[in-house]
C-alpha cells in the first residue's frame, strides 16, 4: 500500500524502475533521518545542563568520521549507479506507453 501512496500508477513500461529507486532513495533518507533524530535527542538528554556540571569539550574521532564518510559515499556512488542506468534506459529506448484500450478515430478533412 506505501508503494502506491502518493505514486502516480505506472503506465510506461520503465515506471517501475523509476519508482523502485525512488523508494530505495526514500527509505534511506527516512531511516538517515530518525537515527539522527534519535541521537540528538539522546545527546540532549544525557548532556542538559545540570547544576555543577561543567561543559566539556569534545575533540574529533577520526576513525568515526571515516566511517560515516565512507559509508555516505558507499551510498551515493550505489544510488548514482542505480539512477544511471535507469536514466540511460529513458533517454536511449524512451519510454513506451502500455496500450490501455484503443479508440478508433476517424473524420473528414475539408
């Protein structure tokens, strides 16, 4: 049913696969979004101000902004894969409407 809440319903053959990566696009930012949102609100919590409680300074982690640089990367290298190919199909074949029904139409010119 999420498939198909705000998608229009696929009518050129290549609709599926124009939605499929914009689903997979969506759920990533979905879940990026709440364990960003999770952990800012955990962070807020356990460092509130408190009375007698100095604020700390905290250096960069190397090792942790590698890690979620890479894996951003790793991301969007994949997504930019995916999107291609999709995209290359568009633009080469085009995209070719499935006959719903057909209307024959005729008239007389003057």
């Amino acid at each position: 049913m999420l498939d198909r809440l705000w998608l229009p319903h696929d009518i050129p053959t290549l609709a599926p696969r124009i939605d499929f990566v914009f689903l997979v696009i969506f759920w990533i930012t979905v879940v990026a979004w709440v364990l960003v949102t999770v952990g800012m609100i955990a962070l807020m919590v356990k460092h509130r101000s408190r009375p007698g409680h100095n604020a700390s300074r905290i250096e960069g982690n190397p090792r942790l902004e590698l890690l979620w640089t890479s894996v951003t990367a790793i991301i969007l290298v994949t997504l930019a894969l995916m999107s291609r190919s999709t995209w290359a199909d568009v633009k080469v074949d085009g995209p070719r409407a499935v006959a719903v029904g057909s209307v024959d139409v005729s008239g007389v010119g003057r």
